[in-house]
C-alpha cells in the first residue's frame, strides 16, 4: 500500500508515525515519573527541532524558490500549508473560549473564515495562479500597471500583517511562558527562532514544508483531548457527531439555572455593586477622601479597642491599596463597575440565536452578526498571506483543487471548535454551578492561580453560583486536558499544538511583509536591474528586520495591539477585494479607480474603527472624536462599510477615465488556462 | 478562434455567479433566519446552529468540489486542461 504513495506523501506519513511515537514515549516516561516541566521541555525542543530540520533541508538560493517554492506543491500538501498558514494562534486557543463566552454569536466566526474560501475559489485563486506573479502587489501592479497602486497595495499589505505576526509572536510568549514556565519575554525570543529556522533559508519553499507538518501537529492536538472528552461523557469518540445531544443537556440545564432564587440574587448583588462604583465615579475626588477617611477612623478605633494587630494590619493595607490621585480612581473604578455589570447579566442561552428582550434588540445583533460575516469573509478572501499561497500550485487545476483541500483541514477544526466550547460549557454546568467552593474539581483551582480563572463568593452561601464565576476565553482549550482527566502530555500536546498555530501563521506573514518589501519596493520600483543574488540578500536582511521587530513590538505586551488584529480583515478586505474582484471580472476598471477605491476603502474602515473605538488620541492631540456607530455595527466588522465604499468609488471613477489600453491582453491571459490560445 | 473564447469565459462566468448566488444563500441566508429555524431540531441541534457549526461549512466544501468538477470538464471541452 505504501508504493502506492507519493515520495512525499511517504515522508509525511513516516513523520506523523515520529511524531505519534514520540508522545507514546513521553506517556511513558510520565508514567515512570518524569516531571511535567520536562514533558513541556520536550514538546517545545523536539517540535522546533524538526521544523528546523525541514527548514535547513529545504533551504535555497533561487528566486522562485524563495518567493513561490517554486510553483511546485501539490494540490493535496498546498491545502495543508494554507491550513496552517491561515489558522493561529487566536484560532486554536481563542476560538473555542469566544464560542463557550458568546454561544450562537460566536458562530460568526466558524462561517465566516471558512464561508471566505469559497470566494477565494471562485473569484481569486484560479486567476491568480495564472498570472504568475510572485506577490499581491504585482498582481495588482501587472492589472493596472504603474508603480502608485504597487505602492499602495505594499502599505495596505505591511498594515493589515504586522499587527497580526506580531500578535502571533505574543501568542507563542504566552504559550511557552504558561506551559514550559519560561519568562514571557525568553519565550517570545524563543518564537522568533523558531520562526527563522525555517523562512531564512529557504524562504517560501521552507515555509510550505514546515507548514504541512506543523498542520498535522496542530490537528492532532487540537482533536486528541476533546475526542477522550467526549468519549468520557457520550461513549462515542467523535464530538462533532454527539455534541447536539449534549447542547441539549446545556439548554435543560440553563433553564433549571438561570432563574434559580441563588442566581438571581447573586446577579442583583452584582448589580448594586455597579451602582456603587458608578455613585463613587460621579463623586471623585470627594468619594476617595471620603474612603480614605473612613478607612482612618476604623483604623484609630480598631487601635484604641486593643483589637486584633492582624486586622489593622489588614485594614492599613487596603488603605495603602486605594488609588494614589482622583484619575487613577477614575480607571480602576471603572474597569471594576464594568466587571461587576458584566457579571450581572443575565446569562445568555447557549443555542439561542441573536438573544434580546425586544424586536429591536435582536435585529441589532442579527445586523451585526451579518456583518460579522461579511467583513471576515471578505477579509480572508483577501488576506495577502492567504492568496500567495495559491501562486505555488503547478497548475491551475490544482490551485483550484488545492483551495477544496485547504477548506477541508481548516474545517476540520472549525467543526471542532464548537463542540469544544459545548463539552466546557456542559462541564461548567454539571460539575461547578451549584457545588461547595471548597469542592470545586482540581483544575478550577489550577487556573485560578495563574488568573485565568476567577471566582467571588459575593453572596457568602459557600457555593458557587454561575455569576460568580469567570472564566478567560483562553482557558476552554488549556483546561480540557485537565478536565478530561487526561495526563499532562496531553497538556504538552496542546501546548505543542497552540506554538505549531502560531509559528506557521507568523512565518507566511513575514514572509508576506519581507517580500512586498523585498520585491515589490525594492526590485521591481527602486532597483530593477538588481542581480539575483543581491535580490535574496536583500530579501533575508529584511525578513531579520522584520522579525526583530515583531518580536520587539511583541515582548513589551502590547494589550491595544491584540484588538487591532480584528481589524487586520476589514483592512485587508477593503483595501484588495473590490480591486482584485474588479480586476480579474470587470474589464473596464481602470488605474485612477483602483487606485481610489483601495484609498477610499481603507480610509473608510480606519476612520471608522477610530470614531467608533476611541474618543480620543492622546499623542496626536485629538480629543472628544468619538461617533455613536452607523446602524449599530460594532467596529470590528468596519470592513462592511470599506468594501462597499471600495467597489463604489472604483466603478465610478473607472467610468470616468479612459479604459486601460493594456487590459484585454491580460485580462485574456488570466481568464483562460495556461495562456494558450483558444 | 474569438467567439470560442468569448464562450469559454461566458460558461466559466455563468458557473461563478451560480455557485455564488447558492454561497450567498446559505452564508447569510439561513444566519438571517437562524432564529426561526432554531424550532427545527436535526440530528440534536436546533437547524440554526447547526447550519452555523456544520452544515453550512459543508456546503461550502460541496460548492468548492462542484466548481472544480465542472471547471475541469469545461476545460478539457475547449481544450484547454493542463497537462
């Protein structure tokens, strides 16, 4: 049977079969003692071993080597490489926690990112195979001609995947530091070797080898533990099957919760905590004096009562705890109402789609959960990283088969996902609401040390009730391991698994950002007579820039820099979509309409994200800018507006100037299979 | 020689705006209507969630496959499959 197989496919069979072995062997090691931090040591060296090995087998001095490992993938690999190279750490780890957080609304997600490689089938990859060009930029500049929408097209691809690597580089620092105790600023360090291993010396090529076998160690990490999860709760080893049954569980259960007197009463407490900090806000400065105070008066009178040292210690404490000036208070009494608001809420139901009170209410989540899906749709379909991946198929026929594979592994864990968030959720219910803290399971405790996890008794019943407890989305796919009772290499494999994400995602994106440099800026505007050879030198200084950077930029914990990777699509997708569509379907679009959509587009979106978002830029001296958003689109889906601003304005500007004299040809070109004549 | 390619384009286009018609459909469609569906139950799930979590991915992938198909039958019909 094994003759029957490709040479590569063989490789990677025998791979995974190492790979298979290799946590067989770690189980047994557990088995005979060998401690935890050892099994996270040995996950995190052997994988970044063998990726490094590929890397140094694949390395290469060839141009179309470098930039499209020289158009010679297969269908069947590409589509793994693009499943690696498109899911990250956000989608390994985050995902499954913003389904068990938001239920139904978090579905958004699972159908958008998948929904947008149907675009990318139908509208770009086959065309952009054909062309034959090494990065988006040149697509666009081969359309269009002229160096401005080059130009453009690099800005638009460097904003849209450097907020994304970086926040890559931040996931691995978080990973490393959570599972093998490393410092988070060793571990990010730790990320970019692994991430140069492979793209320095064999660029693209490298790139798409290590790729494959970090997808089949994602996969195998990402399905292990939820399988034994859901074999331990059904009997049957394939969550996706069994889940609806246990989503039934979940919703009997929340009924019989939601409204239990306890609930209620917890939820209320919460809420007249809310008030309590909002009367203190509205108060500043007088509320802190006044606390400051009162805590003085108790102390003075605990000391004169000869009572307890341990008390007033105690109360000295929290006097000393109290925010230092009026704008601090502000701050931290704001952050700690909108927790406590949060908390008193009423939970949502699991299954219920867009769940309001009123008509009104769930028409704004219906609006937003449609546009949701728009922008990541079109923003996947539009993703500079993603698309240059179909320039590496041998052929046509295979670039479009090779999207059919890379829908069907990505797939494979976005079924996954949800059932993931279900089984937590069915855990979370079963096993912790309505149990004595002091006999809540093993791994509630485990993560509440490292704050992933937080529980307040508020209303002092000694048991827990649902609103007292909350989770980090990050924890659903940490935890399961754990509570699944499965030994730690099973934690090591996730572990494993959630780097294999973030280091295959971070190396096509720097990959994308070092050649729209590379390439695009330098070769084909400032020096087109430059030698191959000095091209590729050029190309790895820049990829070593780049990624210093990044992990720079990363190390120093940049919390506004992980939201912005939400708007990374709406960039993306308003910046390339309306003139890669336009430009492979419309023959009439000209350079001045492109070149004003993608301006126009990402304006738009940018402006939005920034009205909406903040009220204020400190640094650029802009206050008090903020805008109530345009029929209650949350920003992260911005991207709505930018796409439609984009196809608008390039159609209409097209239609003023002068067709392009160059388009037919090329146009011909890419429309028909191999350029051959018909 | 061009009216054959204009042909070949003309298919190739009609298959496109078909299928993404259907893809339309099932990506905003069945979400629009979710919480209507969400009365039908199928294999478990409320259909709403499961088009969301499931079947609408599915079809993505049967819409994908579809394409591939007839691309390659219109290809080879105009000559024009790779070799």
């Amino acid at each position: 049977m094994l003759r029957s197989l490709t040479r590569l496919q063989r490789y990677y069979l025998y791979y995974t079969g190492g790979f298979l072995a290799f946590i067989g062997a770690l189980a047994v090691l557990e088995q005979h003692g060998m401690p935890p931090r050892w099994i996270g040591y040995a996950f995190l060296m052997f994988t970044i071993a063998m990726y490094a090995l590929i890397g140094i087998i694949s390395r290469t001095s060839d141009v179309s080597e470098y930039y499209v490992a020289g158009r010679r993938v297969p269908a069947f690999f590409n589509g793994m490489a693009t499943g690696a190279d498109w899911m990250s750490a956000a989608s390994f780890i985050g995902m499954a926690g913003t389904l068990y957080l938001s239920g139904f609304q978090g579905l958004a997600y699972v159908i958008g990112w998948t929904g947008g490689f149907v675009l990318v089938a139908l509208l770009l990859a086959p065309y952009l195979r054909r062309c034959e060009q090494y990065t988006i930029p040149d697509f666009l500049g081969a359309r269009y001609g002229g160096n401005s929408i080059r130009l453009v097209a690099v800005g638009a691809a460097i904003l849209a995947s450097f907020v994304y690597v970086v926040a890559q580089i931040y996931g691995v620092g978080v990973i490393t530091s959570r599972f093998v105790s490393l410092q988070f600023e060793i571990g990010v360090f730790v990320g970019l070797a692994g991430i140069l291993v492979c793209s320095f010396l064999g660029g693209m090529r490298a790139v798409t080898w290590t790729q494959v076998a970090q997808y089949l160690i994602l996969i195998v990490a990402y399905i292990t533990p939820v399988a034994i999860l859901s074999y331990n709760v059904t009997g049957n080893p394939i969550p996706q099957l069994v889940y609806g049954e246990v989503l039934q569980k979940v919703t009997h259960l929340e009924n019989r919760l939601f409204d239990s007197p306890a609930e209620i009463e917890v939820r209320q407490l919460f809420h007249e905590r809310a008030d309590v900090y909002a009367q203190k806000i509205m108060q500043l400065p007088q509320s802190l004096n006044n606390e400051r105070e009162q805590l003085s008066t108790q102390i003075n009178q605990l000391k004169a009562s000869d009572a307890q040292m341990r008390d007033i210690v105690a109360l000295e404490r929290q006097r000393r705890e109290l925010p230092h000036d009026p704008e601090q208070a502000k701050v931290r009494w704001e952050a700690a109402m909108f927790s406590a608001v949060e908390r008193s809420r009423k939970p949502i139901h699991h299954a219920e789609a867009f769940p309001g009170d009123t008509e009104a209410e769930q028409n704004i989540l219906r609006i937003n959960f449609l546009a949701l899906i728009f922008c990541l749709t079109v923003g996947t379909a539009a993703l500079p990283h993603v698309l240059v991946r179909y320039y590496t198929t041998p052929t046509v026929h295979e670039a479009r088969e090779s999207v059919f594979w890379s829908l069907l592994f990505i797939l494979l864990l976005y079924i996954t996902a949800p059932a993931y968030a279900v089984f937590a959720k069915h855990e979370v219910l079963s096993h912790l609401a309505e149990i004595p803290i002091a006999k809540l399971p093993g791994w509630v405790t485990a993560w509440a040390k490292v704050g992933l996890v937080s529980i307040e008794d508020i209303n002092l019943d000694g048991v827990l009730q649902l609103a007292e407890l909350s989770l980090n989305p990050d924890v659903i796919v940490l935890a399961t391991p754990e509570i699944a009772g499965m030994p730690y290499v099973i934690s090591g494999l996730v572990a494993a698994g959630g780097l294999a994400a973030a280091l295959s995602t971070a190396d096509g994106l720097l990959l994308t950002i070092t050649s729209a440099l590379s390439h695009d800026v330098y070769y084909r505007i400032i020096r087109p007579d430059a030698s191959t050879q000095f091209r590729l030198v050029i190309s790895k200084s820049m990829l070593l820039v780049v990624a210093v950077l990044a992990a720079t930029v990363a190390a120093e914990k940049p919390g506004t820099i992980l939201s912005m990777v939400a708007w990374a699509f709406s960039i993306a997708g308003s910046a390339f979509f309306p003139a890669l569509v336009l430009g492979i379907f419309w023959e009439r679009a000209t350079r001045k309409g492109a070149l004003a959509g993608m301006v126009v587009g990402v304006s738009l979106s940018l402006y939005y994200i920034l009205r909406v978002e903040f009220d204020s830029i400190p640094w650029l001296g802009i206050s008090g800018f903020g805008m109530e958003p345009w029929f209650h689109v949350q920003p992260t889906a911005a991207g709505l507006f930018g796409v439609v601003a984009g196809f608008a304005t390039i159609i209409v500007v097209s239609l003023m100037t002068q067709p392009e004299p160059g388009a037919e040809d090329f146009l011909t070109k890419i429309r028909l299979s191999n350029g051959k004549d018909a | 020689m061009k009216g054959k390619r204009h042909l070949y384009w003309r298919r190739t286009r009609r298959l496109t705006f078909v299928l993404l018609l259907l893809w339309f459909c099932v990506t905003f469609g069945t979400t629009w209507f979710a919480r209507d569906i969400n009365q039908i139950v199928i294999f478990g799930f409320p259909l709403g969630f499961y088009m969301a979590a499931q079947g609408g991915l599915v079809l993505f992938l049967v819409i994908i496959w579809w394409y591939n198909r007839q691309m390659k039958k219109i290809d080879i019909e105009f000559g024009l499959e790779d070799e």
